[in-house]
C-alpha cells in the first residue's frame, strides 16, 4: 500500500505543478549546460582513445625535424627485419601552383597556393581508413602517370576539396609542386591520422613518397617533419621496445610517442575546453540553485496551515522535513530529467561552434553516462540548496493552527527579522547545531560538485572558493550600497523610499535576486573582457608596419635570385633576409639534457623544442639589451683559433624568458646539435624580445661568422600592400618552386576565426547563465506576488494611477538590477583582470562603454524581466484582493 | 503562561491549577479571550507555558523537547479544531489513517475506513476535504482524533463553525467515541447546552478559573 504521507507529497506537488515550472527550468538549465559539455567530452574521449592508434598512425610513432645520421636509419630500417610493419609519411608546408590559361595573352597566368603536402608509402595507413572520393585503392590514385599530363614527370595526387575551390580545380587538373606535376585523381575526404585541420597552414595535398623525391623539395636544412609509424605483433610488448628506440633515437631528437600518448596537444586543449565549459555549467546550475532555494522557501511558507497541522497530529520535524524534502528530491530530478533532454538538444548545436577544431567525421552521438551524471549533479544541487529553507520547519510552532487569525508568514519574518542583524545571525546559527551540520553539507555538496566537474580537488576547492568570495562580496557589495540608499533623504519621494523598504521587508528574495543576476553580469563581463583583450591581441594590435609574409625554404643559391625578383617587382617593399639554420640543445654547461625528462613540464618545452639559429651584426629594432654586451659590430669572428676571447667559444645572444627558463646566466655555455654536428657557443647577453610585431624574432642570436659553413637557408619578410600580395607570391613562388610562402594576414585570420568561434561558444554559455538569473528572479517575484497583489491595491485604492503603480514597480525591478549590475560588473572587471594580468600577462584596459552599456543591459533586464512576471497584477480590481485578504 | 505582545509581556493565564482523571468530561467555559484555547493548547503541548507545571499520565510535559512532545502527542492525545484542520490535499480516508502511518503503523486504512463508517462516512471515504461538508469535515477530524485511541482527548470549540443541528450530531457522536473508546475528554466551549453535558465545568475569566461546578454523572448521558 502507498503511504499516505507519499500521497501527501505526491498530490500537493500536482496540484501546483505551475508553481514549480521555475524551479524546473532553473535545475534544467544548469544541469542541461553541464550535459551538453559533457557529451562532448565523451564524444571527444572517443574518438581519442577509441582511434587512438589511427590517430597516431600506428602503435608507435618516432618523429623527426631533420636528418637522421646513419647509425639511427640504421637502427630504422633493422625495425622491418624484426617483423615490424613500418610506414614511412613526411610532411611540409609547400606551394602548389596552377597555370591558368589566358586567352588575351598568349602567356599563361599562374595561380598559387600554400599547401600542407604529406607524401606516404604503400603501407600507408597503418591503421584506420583513407576517405577518398572516387573510392579507388590509394596506391592506384598516387602511382606515376607518365602520359596523363602536360608535363613529366608526372604522378596522382589527392587534394582536399578547399584547395579545389581555391584554386578553381576539379578531379582531373593538372597541379605543379617543386618540380613535378601532379594530376587530381580524387577529393581526400578523411585521413585517419589527423583529428581537424582548423589550426593548419593550409589544404592538405597526399602524394607518393617517389612523388616527393621528384618534387626536391626535400634539401638540407628544409622545414619538413618526418614519420615513422611501426605496426607491432601482439605478441611484441611495446614498453621495452619503445625504451629501446628511446635509448637509441632520443639524443637525436626522435620523439618517440605510443598510441597510449596520441594527440597530446589537441587532448589537452579539449580537456582545458571541457573544464572551462563544465566549470561555467556548474555555476549556471549554482545560480538555479537559487531559484530552487527560493521556490522551496515560498512552497513552505505557503504550507505552514498543513505543517502546522502534522505537527499537532503528532509528527516530528524530521519526520515533515523528510516529507517536503522528499517532494523537493522529486521535483529536483524531473529538473534534472528535463536538464538531460536539453542537453541533448544544445548538444547537438555545439559542432556550430567547433567547426574545424573537432574533426567533420566526429560522432556527435549522445551517451548515456554524461546524462545521468548530469542528473545526479541536478539532484545533488537540489538537495544542497533545498535543505536551507526545509530548516525553517523546525520553527513552525503546531500552536499556528488555532491563532489562525496570526499571517501565516510570520513566524518565518519573525525568525527572519530577528536575525537579520549580522552578530545575532552568526550566533544564531552556531547555537543551532543541525544549521551548522547542514551548512557544512551544504557547503561540502557545492565543493565536492565542483571536484567532480573539474575532476580535480584543489581545483574544485578553488572554485568553490571563488564562488564563496564572489557571494560574499555580491552580498557585501550590494549592501553597502543599499545602506546608502536608505540614510540619502529624498524629502518627495516616498514611491523610491517604498521600493527600497520593500526591497528590504521580511521575506523577501533581494538576496536571491541580486546574487543571481549579480553572479550572470560578472561572467558575461568577464569573458566579453577577456575575449576581447585576447582578439584585439590577434587582430588589432598588429602593427602597421608588420610582415605581410614570411617566406622560408628559401635554398643560399636562391638568396640572389629572391632579392632580384623582389627588387624587380615590389622595388618599394622593405624587406629582411636573414641566414638561419635548425637546431636541437643538447647540453648546457657541459650538462647533457634528457628531453625525455623534460616532457610534459611547464617549461620543458624549451629543453625540447627546435631552435632556429641566426646570426646579426647588429641588435635587431624591438629587442632592448637586458643584460650583457651586444657584440662589437666592427670584429669579425674568427674560426681559426687567433681570437680575443678567452673562452674561444662563439657568442649568442639569449632571448630573456628563454634564458631563464633554461637556467641560462652570462657565460653559460650551450651545446647546439646542428644536423648531427656538434656546436658549443657562450651566452654574453640577455635580451627582451616584443613577440606581438609578428616580424622575425629568435630566441638564439649568434655573432655574425658564427654559423659559416653550417647548412643555412634563407628566412625573409616583406611588407606589401593588400592589394599586392597574390602578386608577389606568385612572382616568387613562380621563379622558385620550392620556397614556401606564408601570408600572415592569412595565418591570423585563421586563428583570430576559431577563436571567435570558441568565443561564441563560451558566450553563448554564459548567456545561459544570465537567462538563468532571469528565471532565478521570474521565480523569486512570481512566490511573492500575492503580497504585491495586495500592496498594489492598496495604492490602487488610495488613487494610484498605472503609471504610479508602473512607476512604483520599476523602481523596485530597477534598483536590483542597478546593485547587482554595479556589483558584478565591478567583480567582472576584478576577475577579468586578474585572469588577463596572471594568465596572460596582458594589459587590462578599462572600456567604459562596455561597462556602461552592461549595466543599461542589465537594468533594462531586470525591468523586462520583472514587468513580464508582474503586468497581470496590475489588471486586478482592488476591492476584490482586499476583500480576499 | 506569558505572550509578548511587541515588547510588552501579556500574562494570559495565571494561578490556574486543576486535575482531570481518566474517563472524566470536562468542559472549559468562558468569554472570549479569557484564555480557553491557550490552556488547551498547553495541555496538548502545542505550546509552551512560561512558567508551571503540566503532568500528562506521570509525564511533565513542559520540559520535553519539541520532538519528544511531538512522539508524546502522538500516543496520548486526540486534537479537535474548531476549523476542522483536514489536510486538504488528502481523501477522508487518508486524513484518519495520517496519526497511525505517522506512528509508523502501515495497516491504518482499514481500522480508518471502520472508524469513519462508525461516524456514519462510509459512503464519503474517498471525498476530499473540500467536497465535504462543515459537519462531515468535523466527523472526519473526529475520526482522526480518535484512531490513535487516545488516553486524552482535546476539543477546541468542535462545534463553533457549524449550525446547531450539525453541532448536536457532531457533540453526540464525540460522546459516543468517547464511550466507546474510554478516552477522557477535555471540551473548550461557548455552548452551554454542551458544557451542561459534562460531569464537571471549569469557568475562565481573565486567565483565571473562577468557578469550577460538578455535576451528578447522569446528565453527562445523552439523551438523558
């Protein structure tokens, strides 16, 4: 048999289920945010772990910048002999053009393109599939075709379909690419080794191996990135094998990574995009929470006559909180329900905005793990922010039932009023041993909510934290400057002193109110600041005089022939040339270095990372000396012994951050790996180098002769006009096939896009939060509106007009959106600087527009919002509410 | 027992003291606002005197906390309102079995459903409070007051909000439980016919007993 107090609950939650329509959306909100961010994550997990292999290309991967000595190609190719399947894939940035035949002229125009070209073999790809459009087998699509084209030698090749638009292609034209010709054969659809192409240079054309050869574009010192991918027998264990490999290659700069590590990079921004996303999901399932608190306080208050009654029929308070707490449970999990329905559905929307940062083929499919988790956090927000207003049953007195002529809401404004003052609250509250265990649960739920969503505990400590600090001084901040309002004398203004007053009465929900809209203003101010430090650093802070490209490949043979093109064609361009040559560091101050050891350390990327080396007579324009002389400028180096120094060691010049990191002071001494050769300088000084001029900064500068005789290439910038840069690279890129050229514009633009993208993303969340604010105040004014119903006939009756009764409400909507916009702006402008100014190191700049037109926005929210739950009151005939009352 | 009214103390009851043994019928009379509710009120414990003693069955009841009041309510006293008190979310049925399933007693609906057909209801089980009539909701709360077999039971007023017919059936029949059932019955009323009823009749006045009359155990018989 069904309990009667089941009964109870269930038939008092259904004969109001209007009444709980807000607190339904508030936990649906905040648990659908949290839903939709988590099956992404899934999805994300997925398609990493699930493909793992493919995405890596293979059980295990060794990679390489530059060339390999023999005794490592060596220890390469013996992997074959052990029963290894090796596939051997290089990639490289590189120009296609095209001829584009004109019939005015009798010459043909060419068209150019940058292109990110990966030229593999047959066992290519060792795991996972190649989507190709035909579905020919690749080795059929990439073989030599000696009499299908114009021009030999000539060989198939696969393009992506953004380079056929681009270039104005289909399957079946002809492409030139260093020195050989490639016809079409197929659109490349899906390569299962890359995850997105959004943060690439370019469209990616495939190619054979042979291919490649044919192209020399590979020469000594180009920028190309070399693959092995070994497919291992089950029965090989991998862990030796790679340590194997490691021991051999490592010194060499081979990384050697497992399908276990594929994508790290990649990962870790979706596991940092994840969080930030999760993290703004719980605080929009926070701000619900105060829907929930309000919504249970009004349902209570309103079933004090019921309580009342139990408590006479002999029925404990543990036993009537258990009975409103099992309703509030209930209640919370239909939310939560409903929350997992819209997560699905914003779930669906999120490729919107990831466009070209998840890969097309990604399954957006929803899982069932991320919707019940999202469910259990609803029921647990529920529970926590629910349990506060149950507490107020113990003080409902069963002697209520016969003083029915008392206002039912008074003992609740009388337990209100007596503790409003702060010293009696706190003494209060630690008399009252269950309030004290219920706020450690309280406090406990919020803190672990937080742990669970970050999956980490100092991080779900810290937000917690903040999210305590940002509530109090919401709280703080908004009561100071109620405090203000209430000592300024208006002599005439007795509707703005009523709004106040009632603003400030027993058993109102200012509190709820203001931290809800309050919390919503302080994030969208935050990202909207962030976001658009961080855009203006990609777009706008560009200098007028930055590079519009960046040329590199550029072969020491060639260096004439690019200056006379450039001179030839652009004569007023200003450009810079300069030598460079890639290294590794291997040792500092004699100390070898294990890039290994350095992996996955905040600074190991600058033990591990390439260097590219040059040398300059004099300091280049935005770099300032910080330390150390700068060399003497007239004094050539001299490699045969007869120097100065006493170290007789070259000199480089450090860049400061790098110095640093590195532990590098004044006469450090370096060891660099030059393509196998072994080369040791001397650090004699530090500089400071400003990044954001997007023109040629190095972090290593050596004194001019220090690298005669290394293998150097060319690096150059130049600045042209918009109009002339199709021009240009096609004129270089004409006269020297191999020379890749990068146009920054182009480069930022791509950046500064997904970006936005993200941006939009991250706003559209937090827009969410805010609607949530909004709802939290639909909920807290639509429990009161009987009290106002009365209080507006009674203006009503004393010859209030609409427009004095519109007045009289405005005032009240105002005032809180006003505080709580003030406040959580101001709380805004402190988080967003401190974010700007400890993890970006950016500047914050005050915009003053930005805030004033947050809290117009703000204000007029709050008006809407609170005119739209409160026009209908204003229709009813005062007589029959004050009857009723 | 004191009230505050803002910050001015109100003494609304005082130097009263009195003793109602098992079985006994005992009505409170008095002008409005002399006390009548509030003394039946802390004899029930639903609130607290400022100061003096209550004994219910060995019990002092005045230094029990609010949750072991609320278990002692629940064992030893019956409540009647003059407004009934049904929970209006509940059928008549189930406002009746409520006491025992609070007891935690789950087979409460049947010896409920005997009860309400003893109060003539049997027809009107599954109504809810407000298609009830005045007269049928005070039967139900007598019903109610009655499951749990109280040793004690309080009536505040019971026939105060209905007309005189209905209030007559609705006294007869508190007699009858009360018969039947063996509970002692303390009634507050204004009606004189139904205080002339009980065995004895303690007059209020300003908070004090000012009379206290006994009266020969045959009138206390209905119909008699």
């Amino acid at each position: 048999m069904i309990p009667v107090s089941f009964k109870l609950a269930w038939r008092e939650i259904t004969s109001a289920w209007s009444r709980f329509l807000f607190l339904f959306l508030c936990i649906a909100l905040g648990v659908g945010a949290i839903v939709a961010v988590d099956l992404f994550a899934a999805n994300v997990e997925q398609v990493i772990l699930g493909d793992a292999r493919a995405l890596l290309g293979g059980d295990v991967e060794l990679s390489w910048r530059r060339a390999i000595t023999d005794k490592s190609r060596g220890v390469l190719n013996s992997l074959s002999d052990r029963g290894i399947l090796v596939s051997h894939v290089t990639e490289l940035a590189a120009m296609a053009t095209v001829d584009i035949p004109d019939n005015q002229v009798p010459l043909t125009e060419t068209a150019s393109q940058l292109v990110e070209l990966k030229a593999t073999d047959s066992p290519y790809p060792l795991y996972g599939r190649l989507v190709v459009e035909p579905d020919h087998p690749a080795e059929q699509l990439l073989a030599s075709l000696q009499s299908d084209c114009r021009r030999s030698p000539c060989f198939g090749a696969l393009a992506q379909e953004s380079l056929l638009i681009r270039l104005n292609l289909t399957v079946g034209s002809e492409l030139r690419i260093g020195q050989a010709n490639f016809l079409i054969t197929a659109v490349l659809k899906k390569e299962p080794d890359r995850i997105a192409d959004g943060f690439s240079l370019g469209p990616r054309v495939m190619i054979s191996r042979e291919a490649l050869e044919a192209t020399t574009l590979v020469k000594t010192g180009s920028r190309i990135q070399e693959r092995y991918r070994l497919k291992i027998n089950n029965s090989f264990s991998l862990e030796p094998l790679m340590d194997e490999l490691r021991g051999h290659l490592s010194q060499e700069g081979v990384q050697v990574s497992s399908f276990r590590d594929a994508q790290p990079r990649l990962r870790r921004f979706l596991d940092q995009l994840n969080l930030y996303l999760g993290l703004i999901g719980l605080t929009i399932l926070l701000v619900g929470g105060i829907g929930v608190a309000c919504t249970i306080q009004g349902f209570i208050t309103q079933k004090i006559p019921i309580i009342a009654t139990l408590k006479t029929l002999g029925a404990d308070s543990s036993q009537v909180i258990r009975l409103y707490l099992t309703q509030s449970l209930f209640l919370g999990g239909i939310g939560s329900l409903l929350g997992g329905i819209l997560g699905v559905a914003l779930h669906r929307g999120l490729p919107l905005f990831l466009q070209g940062i998840i890969p097309e083929t990604m399954p957006m499919n929803p899982t069932i793990v991320p919707i019940l988790r999202g469910i259990a956090l609803g029921i647990i927000a529920t529970l926590a922010f629910s349990l506060w207003p149950l507490l107020a049953i113990r003080h409902v007195s069963p002697a209520l039932v016969f003083r029915q002529a008392i206002d039912q809401s008074q003992t609740m404004a009388q337990f209100r009023s007596r503790v409003t003052r702060w010293g009696t609250l706190f003494k209060h509250w630690w008399n009252d041993r269950t309030r004290v265990l219920v706020s450690v649960i309280i406090v406990g739920g919020v803190t672990g909510l937080a742990m669970w969503q970050a999956h980490s505990l100092t991080l779900g400590l810290f937000f917690s934290g903040a999210c305590a600090l940002a509530v109090l001084l919401l709280l703080g901040g908004t009561g100071v400057l109620y405090s203000i309002l209430r000592h300024v004398q208006f002599p005439q203004r007795y509707l703005l002193r009523h709004a106040v007053n009632n603003l400030q009465r027993p058993g109102n929900f200012t509190t709820a109110m203001t931290l809800a809209i309050g919390i919503g203003v302080m994030l969208m101010t935050t990202l909207t600041t962030v976001q658009r430090s961080l855009l203006e650093l990609i777009g706008n802070q560009i200098p007028s005089n930055a590079p519009s490209f960046f040329f590199i490949d550029i072969q020491p043979d060639q260096h004439p022939q690019f200056v006379r093109v450039l001179k030839q064609r652009f004569p007023d361009s200003p450009y810079d040339l300069v030598p460079v040559v890639r290294s590794r560091l291997t040792a500092i101050n004699g100390q070898p270095i294990n890039p290994e050891a350095h992996k996955g350390q905040r600074n190991g990327w600058y033990f591990t990372r390439e260097y590219v080396l040059t040398t300059f007579r004099i300091l280049p324009k935005d770099n300032i000396l910080t330390h150390g002389h700068w060399w003497d400028d007239t004094k050539e180096h001299v490699s045969d012994g007869a120097t100065n120094k006493p170290s007789d060691l070259p000199l480089v010049s450090m860049e400061e951050e790098a110095a640093k990191n590195l532990g590098l002071t004044l006469g450090s001494t370096l060891t660099l790996d030059i393509q196998g050769i072994s080369f040791m300088a001397t650090v004699s000084s530090l500089r400071q180098v400003d990044w954001s001029n997007f023109s040629m900064n190095f972090f290593m500068i050596l004194e001019p002769g220090a690298l005669d005789g290394a293998p150097l290439t060319y690096i150059a910038t130049t600045r042209v006009p918009k109009t002339s840069e199709v021009p240009l690279q096609q004129a270089i890129v004409a006269a020297m096939p191999n020379v890749t050229a990068i146009n920054v514009g182009d480069v930022l633009e791509n950046i500064a896009r997904i970006f936005r993208q993200l941006a939009m993303g991250i706003q559209a969340l937090a827009l969410l939060c805010l609607m949530t604010g909004a709802v939290v105040m639909i909920a807290a004014i639509s429990i009161n509106r009987y009290r106002r119903l009365f209080d507006l006939a009674i203006l009503k009756a004393l010859g209030g007009g609409r427009s004095l009764l519109l007045f009289s409400l405005g005032m009240e909507f105002g005032l809180i959106g006003a505080f709580a916009g003030l406040v959580g702006l101001g709380l805004g402008c402190l988080l967003s600087w401190s974010i700007l100014h400890f993890f970006f190191d950016l500047t914050w700049t005050f915009d003053p527009i930005i805030l004033i037109m947050g809290l117009l926005l703000t204000i007029v929210l709050t008006l809407m919002t609170g005119f739209l739950s409160t026009y209908r009151l204003l229709g009813f005939p005062p007589l029959s509410v004050l009857r009723q009352e | 027992m004191q009230l505050r009214a803002g910050n001015q103390p109100v003494k609304i009851l005082q130097d009263i003291s009195f003793e109602v043994f098992p079985d006994q019928v005992v009505t409170i009379v008095g002008p409005s606002g002399s006390g009548k509710s509030t003394l039946l009120g802390l004899l029930a414990g639903l609130d607290r005197p400022t100061q003096g003693s209550i004994r219910i069955d060995q019990t002092e009841i005045t230094t029990l906390t609010e949750t072991e009041m609320a278990h002692f309510r629940r064992k030893h006293i019956g409540y009647v309102f003059q407004a009934f008190h049904l929970i209006p979310t509940l059928t008549a049925l189930e406002n009746v079995a409520l006491p025992l399933e609070l007891q935690g007693i789950s087979t409460g609906q049947s010896r409920a459903k005997a009860l309400l057909q003893s109060v003539g209801l049997e027809h009107r089980l599954h109504h809810y409070p407000i298609q009830l009539s005045g007269g049928e909701q005070q039967r139900v709360a007598l019903a109610r007051a009655f499951i749990t077999q109280p040793p004690l039971l309080l009536a505040d007023e019971p026939t105060g909000n209905l007309d005189s017919t209905t209030g007559a059936m609705v006294i007869d029949l508190l007699w009858e439980l009360h018969q039947q059932h063996g509970s002692t019955l303390v009634l507050v009323t204004h009606d004189e016919l139904l205080a002339a009823r009980a065995q004895r009749i303690l007059t209020l006045r300003d908070g004090a007993i000012v009379n206290e009359t006994m009266q020969p155990l045959s009138s206390s018989i209905p119909g008699t």
